[in-house]
C-alpha cells in the first residue's frame, strides 16, 4: 500500500503593525509559513503511517487554523477546523503536535492568521497483471 500526504493550501491573513522586523507581503508570508510547515512533512508522514498500522483506512483532510506572533514568529494556538476534517481524530493530533511551537524566522512585524489543509491518502496496490488465455 502506499501512502503519502499533500499539503493542499495556506490562507494566511497578516495584519500591519509599526515593528523593526521583517515586512512580508501576504504572498510572501503565505509562502514563507508554508515552506516552514513543509519542514514538518516527514515527521507528520511518519506519525501517520503509524497510524495505518492500526488503521489502515486513516485518510481523509486534516484543516488547522493558528497564529503566527509576530516579533517571534512561533505558531501559537493551532486548532483542528472540524467542519474541514475528515481524517480521524489521530491523524489530527499528528498534525498538531508536528507543527505547535515552529518559529518563522525571521519574525515578521505582523501578526498572521492562517489555516492549512493537509490530505492524507491511501493507495491500493497495483492490479496484477492479467494473463492471457493459453493459445489453443
């Protein structure tokens, strides 16, 4: 079986404040948190594929919201968005544990808001080849 996860989006929202750190653009920021995160991928794939050991059905979404502070860029306060996940509750704390803490560094002068989904899929192995018929 094999198994991989995809990051599918980052919506961040940065709201201005007067600070001497760095000053991202929201694209910039969208794609500095997102390459932070992706830091945290095989550490996430890891704890899922534990998971499939129990349960091998474990895909589905998992969405989290949480805030990027600004002047020490630590993600705080990430929280499961329910109404966008549809992996089990395990593959959720995956997800939380993996990112809760991460510093963007540098910090930006802006607070950040942000959600990011991940999808965690399983796939079948591949059909075996079928033979033809004996000649006859």
């Amino acid at each position: 079986m094999k198994k991989f996860l995809m990051p599918l989006s980052l919506t961040l929202l940065a709201a201005a404040t007067g600070c001497s750190f760095a000053a991202r653009s929201p694209e910039m920021y969208r794609d500095d948190t997102s390459a932070l995160l992706e830091t945290k991928n095989a550490e996430i794939k890891a704890c899922y594929d534990q998971q499939l050991q129990v349960n091998q059905a474990a895909a589905g979404t998992v969405r989290v919201t949480f805030m990027v502070q600004k002047d020490t860029g630590t993600i705080v306060d990430p929280q499961v968005d329910a109404a966008g996940t549809t992996a089990p509750a395990e593959v959720s704390t995956c997800v939380i544990n993996s990112i809760n803490g991460l510093q963007l560094a540098p910090p930006d002068q802006s607070d950040g808001q942000a959600t990011y989904t991940w999808e965690f899929v399983t796939e079948a192995p591949p059909a075996a080849p079928v033979e033809a018929p004996p000649a006859g």
